[in-house]
C-alpha cells in the first residue's frame, strides 16, 4: 500500500477545528487499506510563537522540507495582534511559502449545484462551474527591488514597488498551468497587461513560446488582466484554466472565488519546482479562509474547505486521483442532500457542526465505497 508522509499545521482559531475533519478523512483511508498517511503534528502561527516565540519553529520547517505535503489550517487571531512584527502569525505561512519555494499557487472555484443559488451570479452562470486561478505567488511587484519610501527634497514622498519577473519564473508557471489544463479540459488563459506594462510583453511572449514548443495540443488564449476580471464574472464558465502573475492572481483569484458562494468552501495549493531526481514538488495544501476568531470554538466551521484542500494533496501529492474524485464527489452528495454549515446555510434554517459535516463526509466516502 502506498504511504505517505503528511505534515499537519492547524495553526489558530478554526485551524484546529477543521484539521480534526481531515484527521477522520485520513483514517478512513487507513482502515479501507486504500492508502496510508504518516501524519505528523506541529504549530504554525499564534500557536507556535505562545510556545517558541517565532511563528514556525526550525524543527518544524524542517519536518516540512522533509514532509510529502504540509496540509496547513490557518493562522492569526487578536491575541497576537501586538506581537513583533517578524514574528506575527503570517510570518508562519510567509517562511513555509519561501523556504519550500511555492511559487505556483492553484485557486480552484467550483461551484456544487446544490450551492449556486449562494452565488452572487444567476444560477446558470455559475451552475457546474469548475476552473482553476493558477497565480505565480513568489515574483511581481510583491517583491521586486526597489521597494521603498523615500522623502524628495521638497518633502513630497515618492513610493515605489517594482514589477520584476524573469523568463525563468514565467516558463515555470506557464509549465504548472498547462499541465494542469492537460488533465481537464486543455484550454490556458494566460492573463496579463501587455499593452501598459513591459513583463506583460514579456510573459506573453514567454507563455506563447512554452505553448508552442511544448504543449502545441493545448488551446492558449491571452487576455488582459482587467477584461479578465470582466469576464469571470460575465461569464466565467468560458474558462479552464488561467494564469497570471502574483499581483493580477490575488484579485482575479477573489474574484474567482466568491463566484462559488462561501469562504469555508474554497481550497488551495501552493506547489514547488519538480525534484528531477524524484519527480516529486515540495506543496503547501491550505483552506483560503482564515482563522476565524468569531466563529473559533464553537464548532461553526465550515471544514469543506480544508477537506478539499487534502482533496488536493490526494490529486497533485500523492498521485491518488481517483481517491480525490472520490472526496469530491462525496462532498458534493453530502451537499445534495441538504446539509449545510452555518455559513452555506439559509438564514433560519437548521445548520449542522463542524464535527457532523465532517462525520457525514465520511459515511458518504464509505457509501460510495
Ligand atoms: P477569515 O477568513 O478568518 O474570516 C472571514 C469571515 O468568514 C468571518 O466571518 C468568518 O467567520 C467566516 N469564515 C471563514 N472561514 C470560515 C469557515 N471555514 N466556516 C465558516 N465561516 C468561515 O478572515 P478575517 O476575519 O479577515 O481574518 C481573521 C484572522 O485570520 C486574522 O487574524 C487574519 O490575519 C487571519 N487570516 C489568516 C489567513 C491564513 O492563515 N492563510 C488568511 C486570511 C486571514
Ligand atoms: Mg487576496
């Protein structure tokens, strides 16, 4: 049987309430004999400063480095509001992002039939919606240098950020979305402002180019970023795939995600360079949601997100896709048949916990079985 070492972080708030889910997810596998995870627990963010005094401990980014995949809950809360700078709780997640270099980050939004009534779009814009944001997470105008406020000798400031990226950076990440669009319905928007800025030439040219030489059976479509933007919420089921660069992904990957309804149902995956010794990348699975301090506690978490999160990492970590499939279609019956958290639920109409919707994934996984 295949086994699989998967580091688990629930960090804050809900974190730990929704990583509990996944828990009885993973031992389900274990007792069907369909896979085994070696899963290993650590802190992340409020939770690991309260014990080491930084946000993510050496030994656990080093249990990360080492890890299969590092399945991550959330983090922060204002308790730590007035901690140091470097060591507030998104310093967690910013060290694992950079020391593992995850520098593509898929945003999927899918909308559940039995949901799209929650979409701020008609029905049938939404209604079997199923792309993917693929968004370049460790280059742009996030990083690049210069990057400063600086006072002119009139006293006027002048601040800068700079747009930086390098053929290198764009091939990777055009390579991650179009062999992601192989495995669904091969079509790539490449999103980018070509006509205001000179990295949009330049990554519309290096996209074009990694298109033709390597991936030629795969339909390529360029749009700039702001009719992007237009589009997915005119009418977003035009798309498969999309890729774009950190900045444009932020915003086109929100705008993407509230097409499906709530935050407490959106997964995510941040993935690495391919070893090519092993084939196998480095990857950080995580719920988009946050901790969550005004639900944390009271089990009203959602755990649908973090559970596809781990759907992911049975996908694109571990090779297991008909076991993600599996999850999916497990969660969407789950859904089909009414049940509903807090945050997906009607108002006034009855809601179940954190525990019972996990509970009741479960027993619709066995079913199917
Ligand atoms: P949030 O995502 O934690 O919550 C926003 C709203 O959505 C809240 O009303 C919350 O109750 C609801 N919500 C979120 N996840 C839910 C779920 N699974 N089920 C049901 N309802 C859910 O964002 P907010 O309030 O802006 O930030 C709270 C804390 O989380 C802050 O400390 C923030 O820095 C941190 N944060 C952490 C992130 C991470 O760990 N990756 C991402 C975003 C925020
Ligand atoms: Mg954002």
């Amino acid at each position: 049987m295949a086994s699989f070492n998967l580091l688990l972080l629930p960090g804050d708030g809900i974190g730990p309430e929704v990583a509990a889910e996944v828990e009885k997810l993973v031992k389900w596998f274990d007792r069907q004999g369909l896979a085994r995870f070696e899963v290993e627990h650590d802190l992340v963010g409020g939770a690991a400063y309260d014990a080491h005094g930084a946000a993510i401990s050496d030994a656990a980014m080093a249990r990360a480095e080492a890890a299969d995949a590092v399945l991550f809950g959330a983090v922060g809360g204002p308790k730590w509001d007035g901690v140091p700078y470097a060591h507030r709780p998104e310093a967690g997640l910013l060290r694992l992002r950079k020391d593992l270099g995850l520098f593509a980050n898929l945003r999927p939004a899918i909308c559940y039939p039995a949901l799209a009534d929650a979409s701020s779009l008609k029905r049938e814009h939404v209604e079997g919606l199923d792309i993917v944001i693929v968004r370049e997470l460790t280059g742009g105008v996030y990083f690049g240098e210069p990057k400063e406020i600086v006072t002119l000798e009139n006293g006027e400031k002048r601040a800068v950020d700079t747009q930086l990226y390098t053929t290198h950076e764009i091939e990777r990440i055009a390579r991650v979305a179009f062999e992601l669009a192989a495995r669904r319905r091969n079509h790539v928007a490449s999103a980018e402002k070509r006509n205001v800025m000179r990295t949009g030439v330049l990554w519309n040219e290096v996209v074009t180019r990694v298109h033709k030489d390597e991936y030629p059976g795969a339909r390529l479509e360029h749009v700039l970023a702001d009719n992007c933007a237009m589009q997915l919420v005119r009418n977003p089921k035009q798309y498969d795939v999309v890729v774009t660069d950190n900045l444009f992904g932020d915003i086109l990957s929100d705008v993407a995600a509230m097409l499906t309804g709530s935050l407490g149902m959106l997964p995510s995956a941040s993935l690495g360079a391919e070893d090519p010794a092993t084939g196998k990348r480095k990857a950080l699975y995580e719920p988009v949601h946050g901790s969550a301090p005004d639900i944390a506690g009271q089990g009203l978490a959602n755990p649908i997100a973090m559970l596809g999160s781990f759907g992911m990492a049975l996908r694109y970590s571990f090779g297991l896709v008909e076991a993600a499939d599996r999850l999916e279609a497990a969660i969407a019956s789950v859904l089909a048949a009414g049940l509903r958290t807090r945050d997906i639920a009607a108002p006034g109409a009855n809601a179940v916990s954190t525990g019972e919707m996990g509970d009741a994934v479960v027993a619709a996984l066995a079913k199917a079985a």
